[in-house]
C-alpha cells in the first residue's frame, strides 16, 4: 500500500431516481460477482466499495433518503440519514438538471448546514438538456448551499464520472484499506438479489403499492454442472387488489419486473439466472416484527 493512500465514507444524497444507483454501478462497474462476508461497520450498512490501489479505497454507504418524514418509520429513517450525514468524509448530492429547486431540495439543503464534511454536487442527466443550459444550473445551486465542488454529469453515459471519482479523492483523508481489494460489497448476493427484485417492481409499479412491498428470496441455488443459477422469489404485498396490479393483465407487470431483475442478477452474478416470481398477499406485514424480520427489515 502507498504511503499516500486514502480512505473512507461517502454518502450518496438525492431524490428518488436522480440516479444515484445509476452512478453506483457505473463506479463499481459490472464486476459484482465478489461478495464479502466482513462483518459490517458499527453504525451504517455499507453498500459498495470501491478501491484503486494506486489512489485509495471509498467506501459508499447507504442510507434511507433525507425527506421530510410522514409517519413513524419516516421518521426513523431520516434519522439515520442524518445522523450517518455527521460520520462520512464526503457527501455526494446528486441532482436533477434544472433552475427549479423544490421543497426537497431546500430541506437538504438545510440538513447539510449542520455538517462540516465536504459536499460535492453532482448535477446529472446532464445528456438531456442543452449544453449552455448547465451552467445556468450550477448558478442556480451555487446559491443555495456552499458546495465543495460542483459536477455536470451523466451518470448513464458515464460522462464525468472520473471526475467525480478524482473529486471524491480529493478530499477523502489518508487512511489504510478497510477491505480486501476485491471486496465490492458486503452484503450477501441473496440480499442484493431481493432488493434488486424490489428496487425493478419499485420502478414498474404505481406509487402507493411500493411502500407495502417485500421481497423473500425462497431458493437460490446453483444448477448442477452448469452456470445457471436459479432463484425462486416472492414478491410480498399488502392487499389483494395490489396483488392483482403486481402479476398484471395476463401475467404482463410481473412480466416485466421479473425479465428486469433478471438483467441486472444476470449482471451481478455474471451468469445465467433463471428466476420464477410469485406474489402473496400478507395483510399488514409492516406492522408485524416477525415478518419484518423476516423479510430483513431490522427494528
Ligand atoms: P435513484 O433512485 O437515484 O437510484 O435513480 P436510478 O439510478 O434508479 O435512476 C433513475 C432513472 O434515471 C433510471 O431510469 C435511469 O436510467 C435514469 N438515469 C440515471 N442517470 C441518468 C443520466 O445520467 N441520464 C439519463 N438520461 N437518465 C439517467
Ligand atoms: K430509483
Ligand atoms: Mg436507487
């Protein structure tokens, strides 16, 4: 290791579908077969890792959504955002490309007041608007929060994304490796595999179902002899009208998440993957610690 090496945490903020998983996977790039059984750091869930032996080791964490909270769990989850915001090097913010700056924004904008570490913006999709367009944009956020640096990006077509590593390594502070240099996450692939399911019925289906969805993952097992792997899954709902939106007109929705996911498990794994979906209705899932235990929400 280089006596010059650096290390530690970064944050990725934002809104729902600015792209941050995009930009995640893009960093990581498609090797994510690796998983690594380390256990997890003290406070915060580490998502990915990414490491250039040269240059240092950043470690991604993770966090539920800085949003106003509506309920109970809102709540929890803020705090652990916003908590995890005070213990990280770096915070990345990404954004969408736009001079209209919302609530959601402005309430960020205010959590990040009450840290010290720097915050880096990253203002993405920058592929769908015109080029003269951007700078009016960096204008606009500049006056709302005292940025580090900020990065017109397109995580999607993975513009800028080494200046938005270089710019992380920047300002992370010298330190020694955390984890072997091949470790990409630290969760187990079963894991990784149902919140990808999750993350596929999340993006195909309207609003007020997702947030009463779990995943189970019943069977993942390597066929014998072959790289295939075949997974049988549950999609977890609340209701039996969300039940019947979720499978869809002859099979259609379910369809549709199930070939999605697949993609991206196929990715992950790099191999073939054959996986059947079903769909069970369990009332009221949130309320009950057993199930949501069991479908890996911790208390
Ligand atoms: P997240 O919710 O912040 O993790 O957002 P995702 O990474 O899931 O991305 C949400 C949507 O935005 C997906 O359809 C992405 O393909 C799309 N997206 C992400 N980055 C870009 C980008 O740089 N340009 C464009 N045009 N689309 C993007
Ligand atoms: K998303
Ligand atoms: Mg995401």
């Amino acid at each position: 290791m280089k006596a010059d090496f650096k290390s530690g945490f970064v944050t990725l903020i934002g809104r729902p579908n600015v792209g941050k998983s995009t930009l995640m996977n893009h960093i990581i790039g498609q090797k994510i077969a690796i998983t690594s059984k380390k256990p997890q750091t003290t406070r915060n869930r580490i998502q990915t890792v990414y490491t250039d032996p040269e240059r240092g080791q950043i470690v991604f964490l993770d966090t539920p959504g800085i949003h106003k909270a509506k309920n109970k769990l809102g709540e929890y989850m803020v705090n652990v955002a916003e908590s995890t915001l005070k213990d990280v090097d770096v915070v990345l913010w990404l954004v969408e490309p736009t001079n209209f700056i919302g609530a959601g924004e402005r309430h960020i904008a205010a959590q990040l007041q009450k840290v010290t570490v720097p915050v880096i913006l990253v203002i993405n999709k920058i592929d769908t608007v015109k080029r003269e367009e951007v700078l009016e944009f960096i204008d606009t956020y500049r006056k709302i929060y005292d940025f580090a640096e900020i990065i017109p990006a397109s995580a999607l077509r993975g513009e800028n994304r080494d200046v938005v590593i270089d710019m992380i390594f920047k300002y992370l502070p010298y330190g020694p490796m955390f984890y072997e240099e091949d470790t990409i996450t630290d969760q187990p692939e079963r894991q990784i595999t149902a919140e990808l399911i999750r993350e596929k019925a999340l993006h195909a289906l309207d609003e007020e179902i997702p947030h009463g969805i779990a995943v189970s993952i019943e069977k993942m097992k390597q066929r014998k002899g072959q790289k295939i792997m075949d997974i049988e899954a549950t999609i977890i709902c609340e209701r039996d009208s969300h039940k019947g939106i979720i499978i869809g007109k002859s099979g259609s929705m379910l369809k549709k998440i199930g070939s999605n996911a697949r993609f991206e498990i196929e990715k992950m794994l790099e191999e073939k993957v054959n996986l059947q979906l079903w769909v069970k209705v369990k009332k009221d899932w949130r309320d009950s610690d057993i199930l949501m235990k069991n479908f890996g929400y911790k208390k």
